[in-house]
C-alpha cells in the first residue's frame, strides 16, 4: 500500500552511497497488469512473473547491489535495494546480457546509484513484458519512483513487515483501483465509471426516507459500499442474495461460502460479520432493565440472532434477577451437529455465581426441526430439577430452529 505524497529524493544526497533504500515504482495510470491478490496473498500472471524475474536477475547487472524483501502486487511493486561499496568510484552503465555472466565482462565491481538501478528495472521489465504483446495497449511504468532511506535497523524490520504484509491491505491500498475498468484485459482506460454517481443517488435516498421499502439487494448494495472501494456493488449485492436468499442467509453464512461470490474479499467478510455483531449487540442492549418473563419477543429476537444458522447446536443460559431483569448471558455448551451434551451441575454453579434468581436455557437446532427430542425433554427436567434444589427457577427453555421457536414454558412443559 503507498499513500498520495511528494517524491523525497534528497536534494544534494548521493544515492550511489552504501544502504538499504526502500523504493516503490508504480504502473502507469494504476492498470494491474501483475496478477491478483487472492485470500491477502499475491497471485503472479505471466507479466508479474517476468517482473520478478528481472527484480531477481538485478544483482547481476549491477554488481556493487544486493536485493532485500521484495512484493509485487496487481499494479505496482515494493522492494528494498542495498548498495554496497565499490572498489572503484565510477559510474557506469553494464551492457544489458543476458547469456554472457556478468562477473565475465566486467570484474571489478561499478557504482550505480538507486535511480539508475530502478530505470534498468523498469527498462528490462517493459522490453520483456511489451515482447509478450502483438496488439493493444503497451506496458508502461510511471516515469518517478518513491523511495525512503533506511537509517537504522529499526526502521529495516518495520519496512520488511511493511512489505511482506502488503497483500493484507490490499483492500485499503490507494493504488487498487478495484474497477473492471482499470484493468489489462480492457487495454484501455476509460471514463470515469457510472458507478459512482449512483452510489451517492442511494446514499442521499438514504438519508431522506431510511430503507422503508428498499428491496433486500438495495440495502446490501450500500451497506457493501462502506467496505468495497471503487466498485459497482449492485451486483455483488445481487449476487449474494440469489445465492443465499435473505439478507439474514448472507449474514450466517460461512466465511467460505462467501468468499465464493466474486468481489468478496476477506475485508468485505469481516465487514459482514461486524455487521452481525452489532446488530446482536443491540438486541441484546435492549435486553437489560426489562421484565424478560413479560417480553418473550425480546427474548426470542435475541436467540434467533445468536443461533440462527449457527452449524452446531449451541447452550446459551440466560441469568435473571428477582425481578426477572437480566444479569448476564453465557454460551454454556457449543456441541456437535446433531445434539448439545449439558451438564445441569456446571447450569446450577453458573447461576449460584450470578447470584440468580432464575434462568432461561436456549439452544438451536441447526437441521431447522422445531419439535424437541427426547434428550431435550430429559434434559430440561435434570436441568430443572437440578436448579429447584438451590431455590432457582427455570423459567424456560427456547429451541431456536427454521424459521421460529418452540417454547416449553408455553407449550406447558415446564
């Protein structure tokens, strides 16, 4: 990741001088010409492989040079080139060969300072990569460079993280243009995309009447706009509602299975589940200071946000007071796919060391069944039974499964 700054070459430094120089060279109007990042890691096309490879084969054309940590990524490339002394303080240019062995031609080691070390990368690459190519638009660099002088080995190890996790950002990176626009099978960049006008059109019909109305993929398609950059979200929300049916579906669906859709990235994943945890956070907020034993809904809300798609059954204890106002809320138990193994000993400390009054138990089928099973039923009594001996009611149990709940309090079985 770069960020828009001035060029810092040091005016009267000799760059030609023995260190490590951090440089940064960028593509030419910000085309990602050199691969793709996928899961925060850098895959290579064919041209970023010749970019490497002219990277690597540096040493030998410029003898007083040694290469550091090194990352291409889609539209540009980081890497760190360390100058060593000369024997001989001349600078001069070594003939571009690639058959003969450069220790051949010349034996003694040349002095050759970053910015010509950089403009034969530059000049090697584009040769090789513009070879490559019979018609359309030719491979260019942009014609500076940015460059750092590392001073101190403090200031090395920070850079070499920089660089080796550069792919993580790539996201936030202000060179990604994150467009089909801006890329090389267009061979060309064209006008600004259409995109743009219509994400403020929805931000400001936002900002007027709320989502009152909005159809399921409208509300994605601007919630995607805060953690997708420069990109048409419309049919990456369109997308993700065809394969998972309901905003609700998008938001317990596995990691996986998201990344699965094109233009989900790892970024716009944490961003959705961020998006759940808030909304669980508020259901559970609106929990507090409240009669939960009169305000079933409340309580349901609440468990079909934590439990709903959860792939394994999960135990969650609710703690109340003796005005049945809750305490706390504890996932007790994460079991296998097919049933929650629960200890009533472990139900009654919990509730002893909340000081409680009373309880309710939750958990989820994740087949969708509502009906409870005969463990459930055993286990609700030993649960009970447990509890009445230290005084503490249970007032419930909630089986979260489909799309309802089953209630042993209203059912009558408690």
């Amino acid at each position: 990741m770069i960020r828009n700054r001035k060029l810092n070459r040091l005016t009267g430094f000799d760059y030609s001088n023995e260190g490590y120089y951090f440089v940064t060279i960028c593509v030419k109007d910000k085309i990602e010409w050199f691969g793709e990042i996928k899961d925060g890691k850098m895959i290579l096309n064919k041209f970023g492989e010749i970019v490497l490879r002219c990277w690597d084969d540096l040493c030998n054309h410029y003898t007083n040079t040694k290469l550091d940590e090194f990352m291409i990524m889609p539209n540009h490339l980081h890497g760190i080139i360390v100058i060593e002394s000369c024997s001989r303080e001349r600078f001069e240019t070594v003939p571009y060969q690639e058959t003969v062995p450069y220790q051949e031609t010349v034996p003694y080691k040349t002095k050759h300072g970053v910015s010509e070390i950089v403009r034969g990368l530059k000049t090697f690459s584009s040769r090789r990569i513009n070879e490559t190519i019979s018609d359309g638009i030719k491979f260019q660099w942009k014609k500076s460079f940015y460059d750092h002088i590392i001073r101190n080995e403090q200031d090395l190890i920070r850079v070499r993280e920089y660089i080796i996790n550069n792919p993580l950002k790539w996201e936030e990176d202000t060179e990604n243009i994150n467009n089909p626009y801006g890329t090389v099978s267009n061979r060309s960049i064209q006008k600004k995309p259409t995109y743009t006008g219509h994400r403020q059109r929805i931000k400001d019909k936002y900002k007027k009447s709320g989502i009152s109305g909005w159809l399921d993929y409208e509300i994605l398609e601007l919630a995607l706009s805060y953690a997708i950059a420069r990109k048409d979200t419309k049919p990456i929300a369109k997308e993700l509602i065809t394969r998972f049916k309901t905003i609700n579906g998008i938001l317990d669906a596995e990691k996986e299975e998201l990344k699965s859709v094109s233009g989900i990235s790892e970024h716009t994943v944490l961003f959705l589940r961020l998006l759940k945890d808030i909304a669980i956070l508020y259901l559970e907020n609106g929990l507090h200071k409240k009669d939960l034993l009169s305000s079933p809904d409340l309580v349901y809300n609440y468990l079909k946000a934590c439990l709903k798609g959860c792939k394994d059954e999960e135990f969650k204890t609710i703690f109340l007071n003796t005005r049945n106002q809750l305490i706390a809320i504890e996932t007790l138990q994460t079991g296998t796919v097919n049933r929650s193994v629960i200890y009533p000993r472990k139900i009654v400390e919990r509730a002893l060391y909340h000081h409680a009054a009373s309880i309710i138990i939750a958990h989820n089928h994740p087949a969708g069944t509502l009906n409870p099973s005969q463990d459930d039923c055993s286990t609700t009594k030993a649960i009970k039974d447990a509890l009445k001996t230290v005084e503490i009611r249970l007032l419930d149990h909630i089986i979260i499964g489909g799309n309802g709940y089953f209630s042993f309090q209203i059912k009558g079985l408690i």
